[in-house]
C-alpha cells in the first residue's frame, strides 16, 4: 500500500532526489477508491493514479509538455530522469486521463497517461507545509477569511498534444468535479501560466484579466510582495476584449468561463519561462448551466 512520507520540507526542492523521483501519492482520508473509474469516453478514461509507476507516467508527461515542447529549464536531476517532479507530488493525487487503446511505452497491458492534474486537498496541504500557491501568492489571508471552507489546490495540468481537444478537457473536469463532490470541497485555486517572462509583451492578457475578470473583493489574493508584478498595464478602454480572449490560453479562458476570479498581480516564474495568475474559483460561483452537465453541487456548497 503506498503511504506519504512522514516528514515532509515546506518547500519543493528540498526533498532528496531519490526519494522525490520515488514519485508517491497522497492516500491519507481518500473518499475516492484507488482504481475507481470517474468516467469514460470510448478508449479515454480518467481516475486518480493507482500507483507509484502512474504517478511517474504523469511526471513524464509534464516533462514533455513543459520542458521538452514548452519553456521551462531543467535541472540536471530532472533531465536525467526526464520527468517534471517536486516534493509536492509526494503528498497530491493526481488525476490522469488513460487512453486504453494506447499501450504506455514499455510498459505491457497498461494504458497511457495522455493527460494529468495535480490535486491538494487543504488538509493534507496544512500537515505538510501549505499549498504550492502559496509560493507565489499570499492567500493565507484568503484562506483565513474563508475558515469555514475546504480549499483544492489545482495545479501541474497538461495534456499529450494529440489529446487537446473538447472530450479529453471535459473527462478532466468531470474527474474534478467528482473529486470536488465527494470531498465536500468549496473553493478550487491555483496558479495559470501565460507563457513568457515579459510582462509588457504580455500587456493585453495581463490587463484584461485585471479590468475584465478580477476577483471581487471577497475573494482577492495578492501576489506576494517580492514577486508582484503590475496587471494593469493598458487602459480598460484600449484593450480589445475580443483579441484579448482569443489570446488567452484555453486553461485560463476555461476557468473564466466557470466562474472563476484572477487575483491581484501576477508572478514571473523563471524555470518555466512564465507569467502567473492566480485562479480562485469558489463553488458557489460556478455557472449553473455545467451543473447539468457535470452534475449539481452538495447543498452545503450551493450556499
């Protein structure tokens, strides 16, 4: 049975490469059956990681999409294992989307990982030194405001290039959606990337998402102090919304579309050759029409 290291560092980074690379999954107070199917399209289906060799097919696959056709810089210790791992992954689970008509590279009778989430559930992030985010982001003031509420932290997606399409996204945010019922969870936050280091390259998205898709007031987070960088870079009335949108990566629009708020400045990420946002999405602000589709939330969240 695979279990969480005991101790834990407060930050990525830290942990020794070799049990890092060891790639374990979080199982502490999983409401979710390990191998349980959280739905299926043709040969796709997505599901929490079963075990250890999953969570390394996800790590490969973020390998691939970040460092190999994306931006990001490796370290010596990923480029020889070719796989996208940090300390957190030892206490997420992660959920995959398998294509079982896709047999994963040397690996007989097992499907492949073709797309991947990272979930930290707040009480599990609290045991071992606070969410990802937060290294980005100042939301313990967020969190604190909201103590009553169970928080889920999103993060690490990607997808196989030929798998980006409507089916495999939606099997991603039914296996969410699903995770988030059953959890009771509340609100989901999380960092997302616009790709490139130069705010003022980034201009349009950066001040779009500042006038047009703020969180209010209520759910506002700061970037933190020594990492913000200025959202509001063009007036609202020279921005054109409609290029704006079409400029944003799907990630993102997708989120905005649920319901989902931006926080307050936006962060430089050197290693992945990113600008990040911070996502905060409430339950109870998720647009009604995907409860028909992804099915309605709990009362206790409606609220």
């Amino acid at each position: 049975m695979l279990t969480v290291e005991p101790l834990l560092p407060r930050r990525p980074g830290l942990l020794p490469t070799l049990r890092a690379f060891g790639g374990l999954m979080a199982t502490e107070h999983n409401e979710l059956r390990f191998g349980e199917a959280l739905g299926r399209l043709g040969s796709l289906e997505v599901r929490l990681a079963r075990r250890s060799a999953e969570v390394r097919q996800a790590q490969k696959l973020r390998y691939r999409v970040f460092y190999q056709e994306g931006s990001a810089i490796a370290d010596a210790a990923r480029m020889v294992a070719r796989r996208d791992v940090d300390a957190f992954d030892a206490i997420c689970d992660h959920l995959l989307v398998v294509d079982h008509d896709l047999p994963a590279a040397n690996l007989r009778r097992t499907p492949a990982v073709v797309g991947t989430y990272r979930l930290l559930r707040q009480d599990i992030a609290a045991r071992h030194g606070g969410f990802y985010t937060a290294g980005e982001f100042d939301i313990g003031a967020l969190v604190s405001r909201h103590s009553g509420m169970k928080f889920l932290e999103l993060g690490r997606s990607c997808v196989l290039p030929p798998y980006r399409n409507k089916r495999t996204v939606e099997l991603l945010w039914h296996g969410i959606w699903t995770y988030v019922r059953r959890h009771r969870l509340d609100v989901m936050i999380g960092c997302a990337s616009l790709t490139g280091t130069d705010p003022d390259k980034l201009a349009l998205p950066l001040s779009f998402l500042h006038h047009y898709a703020g969180a209010s007031d209520r759910w506002v987070a700061r970037a933190r102090p020594e990492r913000y960088v200025e959202m509001n870079r063009l007036r609202k009335d020279a921005i054109d919304t409609r290029k704006a949108l079409r400029g944003l990566p799907p990630l993102i629009r997708g989120y905005l579309r649920l319901g989902a708020g931006i926080g307050d400045g936006a962060v430089i990420d050197p290693q992945f050759g990113t600008t990040d946002v911070l996502i905060v999405l409430p339950v109870s602000s998720i647009n009604a029409r995907y409860f028909a589709h992804f099915g309605a939330p709990n009362a206790r969240q409606a609220a």
